[in-house]
C-alpha cells in the first residue's frame, strides 16, 4: 500500500482507480466498526491467492490517500475480504491503474474519523 502511495506521489496522480490480482504472503486487511467509530484490524500471514483488490486514488488535503477492499484466498481455497491497510506481494501482483485528469477530494464525516469523498 505504501509503495502505490509513493509512486502516485512520485507521478503526481491526484485522482485515479485501480484493480489488480497477485499473491501476499504478509497481509493486515480491516472492517469498519461503526459503533466503535474505528477499523477492526486482522493480521494475516501465509500464502493468499489476490483474487481481486481494487480501489482509488484521492486527496484528503494535500495527502495522497490510497483507499482500497481485497478479496483473498488461503490454501484450503477459503476466501477472507475486507480493507486492505497492508499487502506485500510475495511473488507477482498484476496492478492496473486508470488516472484521472482532475483530483478527487475526501472529507472527514462528522461524528466519524472517515474520510469520504466528496
């Protein structure tokens, strides 16, 4: 996640989506708990098939935010999903990025920590 991050700020991507399919062997995926006004993470490691991991790119102030949902597969072909905070690839990632020519900007929701577009 972090390296996507960088390289939409190394190219100057203020707006775009993106879709991919891989392999994560080290992955921290999360689920927002409304009344908890916060992410219920989940540390995960071994083999995972990506099956589909996709997302968006956008501007909370003059931060690039990288907001983005997976759906995974462990050895015994059980499928697990949620927020992708964390995903190191361990043998490929196919990632297809689309930019968008005018930037997307999020917001902070009242009552929540969220940041939402706008």
């Amino acid at each position: 996640m972090q390296e996507l991050k960088n390289f939409c700020e190394e190219e100057s991507v203020k707006a775009g989506s993106f879709t991919g399919i891989g392999a994560t062997d080290e992955l921290t995926i999360s689920i927002y708990d409304l009344e908890k006004n916060s992410y219920q993470d989940r540390e995960l490691r071994g083999q995972k098939e990506v099956i589909s991991f996709v997302g968006n790119i956008s501007k909370f102030k003059d931060q690039t935010i990288v907001h983005a949902h997976g759906c995974f597969a462990d050895e015994t072909m059980q499928i697990i999903a949620g927020h992708v905070k964390k995903m190191v690839i361990s043998v490929t990632c196919e990632l297809s990025l689309q930019v968008f020519p005018e930037k997307i900007e999020r917001k902070i929701v009242e009552g929540t920590e969220l940041k939402l577009l706008c």
